[in-house]
C-alpha cells in the first residue's frame, strides 16, 4: 500500500518539531530583540517566550534578554549582540549538552545543573575562541572592531568559579576577578589583563538587578537537583507520566497475588 506523499510531509514535519529541544524561557525584555529559526523565520522576543535549539537571538542598540535555561541556568544578552543556541538537552542523561555561540556584543551566563555536573558538557564559542566552565557565572564579550583602547577580539570576566579561554595558540584559566583577551589578529595565545577593560565601565544595563534578584533561587534549583541525581532520588522520566506509574502498580499487584502463601505450622 502506497502512503500518501501529504501523510509522510506531516510525519516528517512532526518529527521535526518533536526533535526542537527546549533551551529555555524568556525571563524579562528590555528594548527591541528578534528570535529566528533556522529556516530565517523571526519574531520579536518578548517575556514567557519559549526559547528552542538551532535558534538565534539578535538584540537591537537598546536590547537585552534574560533567559532562564531548562537545566535552571541564566542566560542575559546585552545590547547589540548575536547569539545561537548550537545544540542543547537537558534530560538528566550522559548526554545532556549546552553548547552556543556568541558572534558579537556581549553575555552573562550562570550555568545550570549541567555544567556543573559535567564541565565538558558546555561550550560557548566565538570567532575567535572558545570558553569552557567549572561551575561558574561569567561573561564574555566579542568586540568586532576597536574601542578606544580595547583591540578586537574575546575578553572574559570571571564572576565566580573557573572558566577555560581557549584559542590555537593556547589556553588560560580565569579566576574570579580576573579578566581573559584573545585577540582577533595578534597571533598570540590568550592572556590575563593588567586591568578591566575600557568598555567595561561604559556600558549601561537596565535589568541587570534582576538578576541578582533571580539567583540564589536559581542556584538552589541547581543544588537539589545535584543532591537529588547524588542519592540516586531524581526520578525516571517514565516514572513521571501517571498511565506508566499506574500501569506498574497494577503488575506489581498481580505479581503479588500469584506468589504461593506461607506455610504455618499447626
């Protein structure tokens, strides 16, 4: 029996759509920011907005976003900036993944349950380098040309925990405090700055305290779920839907209706 070509379109459409992972939710706008599909579909961001793999988010000169991850991470993209989602799963497996890109302007990220349960589950690359993490919040910024005194390339600013800059020529680790580069043209290996950079002081964000604000809830989201996978207590994604929970207990029932009664002695 031949399948209509329209029914096998919708499947493979279906399956399209159920292969999107969730990446996360808007959680507060600020100014103008378009999210777009692989494919070039784009619509305006706004809050509640559910945020999938394989998109990219482009914020305007007045633009940020914050977005709350599905592995209870914090994703806060500054004016001017170009950021895609790469791949990304969080369903509690060894293969749970964040990776993105950042092509310019700048972000926050605290990272989720993921990272901190498997560091090399998440990278953030730019045109010049690539960041890796240990438990860590930090921001990266991708100037495309010069600022006053700040030269094209990746700087990195460690909050908290470690970060990895990573380039061809080499790698360094960023402690909290301290601020990374790897220039764009310079064919040397990334380095420590003497000092924070220039545009550091200049920007101005406007939802920036809410962050602060959304944090330690975050965190503790984070640490239950560490605590929870460490006893071996998170349960089973099948466990979650009641038709497998009921269909189980009903088994179990059977079961123990079947096994041979004890024996008393008179």
């Amino acid at each position: 029996m031949k399948i209509p070509a329209l029914i096998i379109f919708g499947i493979l459409m279906a399956q399209s759509v159920c292969a999107q992972e969730l990446f996360g939710t808007v959680e507060a706008v600020w100014g103008s920011a378009t999210v777009s599909d692989a494919n070039g579909t784009s619509k305006p961001v706004a809050s509640g907005l559910k945020i999938f793999a394989g998109q990219s988010i482009q914020t305007a000169n007045d633009g940020e976003v914050h977005i709350v991850t599905e592995d209870s991470g914090l994703i806060a993209l500054r004016p001017n900036s170009s950021f895609r989602i790469d791949r990304y799963q969080a369903k509690g497996e060894p293969s749970d993944e964040v990776f993105f890109s950042l092509f310019k302007g700048a972000l926050r990220s605290i990272t989720g349950w993921i990272a901190k349960r498997n560091g090399a589950a998440y990278r953030l690359s730019t045109p010049t380098a690539t960041i890796g993490v240990r438990g860590t919040d930090h921001e990266t910024t991708v100037l495309e040309t010069a600022m006053e005194d700040d030269l094209p390339g990746t700087f990195d600013t460690v909050n908290e925990g470690v970060t990895v800059l990573h380039t061809a020529k080499g790698d360094i680790e960023v402690h909290p405090g301290e601020h990374a580069f790897a220039p764009r043209d310079q064919n040397i290996a990334p380095a420590i700055l003497a000092r924070h950079p220039g545009f550091w002081q200049r920007r101005a964000l406007r939802i920036e305290d809410r962050i602060q604000q959304r944090k330690p809830n975050l965190l503790q989201q984070v640490q239950r779920r560490l605590d929870g996978n460490a006893q071996g207590t998170h349960p089973k994604i099948g466990d979650q839907k009641p038709e497998i929970k009921n269909h189980r207990e009903t088994v179990k029932k059977r079961i123990e209706k079947r096994k041979p009664r004890e024996r008393r002695i008179p």
